[in-house]
C-alpha cells in the first residue's frame, strides 16, 4: 500500500499546485490513498467548506488540520458535516468534529487510519497528545494495521519524541505546521516511518507562505501587519509512505519537492 502525504496547502498557490499536479502524482507514484493538511487552504488561514469539497473533488481522500482550523467561523458547521477533515485529536471534549477517521483505499478498499494531534511546545496548551494518539491508535487497531499520523508542532523535540513514542505501533508519524522540508526521513527501528516536518505545499518565495514585507515589518518593527498569502515560487511538498498490507509497517518512505513548472512538465498539463 502507498500513501501520499501533502504538505500544508497554503491558499490560492496551495491549491493550484494541487488541481493541476495530483492525478499525475498519484499515477506516478501508484498511490492509494491521498491525505492532505488543509488548514491553510483559504487565503493562508483555515478551510472553507467550498475549498474543502473542491480538494477532495481532485482527489484529496482525507484532510488534517492544527492550530489554524478555527480560523474560518464556517469550519464549526463543515467539520461536523464532513467527516474526512479532521481537527487534532486533543482538542478538548465537546468540540466539534473529530481527530481520526477510517479512510479505504480508492481500488481495493482496504482501510487505513489517519490520526491528527497537536503539539503543546510553544502552540496551545491542549489535552495531551502522547496520551490522546494512545487512545485513538486503540480505537483504530482492530479495524486496520495501517495507521498515520499527522502531528502538528511546533518544536523539532516534542516531534522527534512523537516518533520514537509511536514506533512500531503506528505505519508513520510526520510533521507539519513549520512550513519548512526537513530531510530526516527513516523508518524507525521497530517499522514506523517518520519525518519532522513534510514541509509546505505554497509560495516559497515567501516568509512560510506569507509576503515578506509584512512578515518582516513584524520582526523589524514588532507593529502590526496584515498578511497576505504570497505567490512567488509555488511548490508541492509532499511524502510518500509505502506500508506492508498485512503488518502495517513501512517499508519505504520519499520527500517529494516540486515546483509547478515542474509537476505541469512533467504531468504534460501545461494549460487549464
């Protein structure tokens, strides 16, 4: 089984990279299930229910999210009509939506379990992830054996301390939120694939998605700024996950880096 990874879409860039480099990515990488972290999706900040619909419309299977989710007011209602975007997991009792969700895979069927939590260093303070992925892998076990996780965080520590806590008991566990590639991907010892932070699927000519003036007039100056998304250099980051059917563990992982001239190359989809 190979699973498909997209980093954060981050708006209008985001997006685009996805409508038009995709259905090549899943060809040439005989993919099998493609999940996304989305909560960038709408001008930079949260998801809209319009934006949703039209990534899983071009073939995201199932959508992550973290810090960002709320952002949108219309999210409260989509979250809880759909269940294929999902919030982090250990967000506190009573809030909507959920933090897992039992996807199957587009030919065979077969069911795979996708795992969203959140960091606690330097972002909110929420439930406790270790202990919240604990019981979410619980409730996934004995439907699957392929189980990966998104863990959304701010600190490189409470990442790496994620995987090794998770190792051989989950197929992978990658990181986002930082909107930078790391290039630490490995299988951990005991079968789980794992990689820091998968990196951002937007401008890079940016400061993590946003124009540079705003972003350093905030650092120059510490006055308020308005961000705006920025287009300059998109490109798709993503991972690709390979899983053996019958333990669930890995047995390949790949970073993927692409910028839109190449994916439109190399896809033959130069127009539309």
């Amino acid at each position: 089984m190979r699973l498909l990874f997209i980093g954060d879409i981050v708006g209008k860039p985001g997006r685009e990279l996805v409508r038009r480099g995709l259905a090549w990515l899943v060809e040439q990488h005989e993919i099998d299930l493609v999940i996304a972290n989305a909560e960038n999706a709408a001008a930079g900040f949260g998801i809209t229910r319009e934006i949703g619909d039209q990534l899983m419309e071009w073939g995201v299977d199932v959508m992550t999210s973290g810090n960002h989710i709320w952002d949108k007011r219309e999210a409260i209602d989509y979250i809880g009509a759909e269940p294929r975007l999902l919030r982090p997991a250990n967000f506190p009792a009573g809030v909507p939506g959920n933090g897992s969700y039992l996807a199957r895979t587009r030919d065979s069927g077969q069911p795979v379990g996708v795992i969203n939590v959140m960091g606690r260093v330097f972002m909110n303070q929420l439930d406790d992830p270790f202990a919240v992925v604990q019981r979410e892998i619980e409730a996934l076990r004995h439907r699957t054996r392929v189980i990966f996780v998104d863990f959304h965080a701010e600190a490189t520590s409470e990442k790496i301390a994620m995987g090794w806590h998770l190792d051989g008991k989950v197929t992978a566990v990658v990181g986002t939120h930082t909107h930078v590639q790391t290039a630490d991907e490995r299988i951990l010892p005991k079968g789980t694939a794992y990689l820091t932070d998968v990196g951002m699927t937007g401008p890079h000519d940016s400061v993590i998605g946003v124009e540079t003036a705003a972003a350093l007039g905030r650092f120059l100056n510490a006055m308020p700024a308005r961000f705006e998304t920025a287009t300059g250099n998109p490109r798709l980051n993503a991972v690709v996950i390979e899983a053996a059917d019958d333990t669930g563990k890995a047995t390949d992982i790949e970073r993927l880096s692409y910028s839109l001239d190449e994916l439109l190359a190399m896809s033959g989809n130069s127009h539309g």
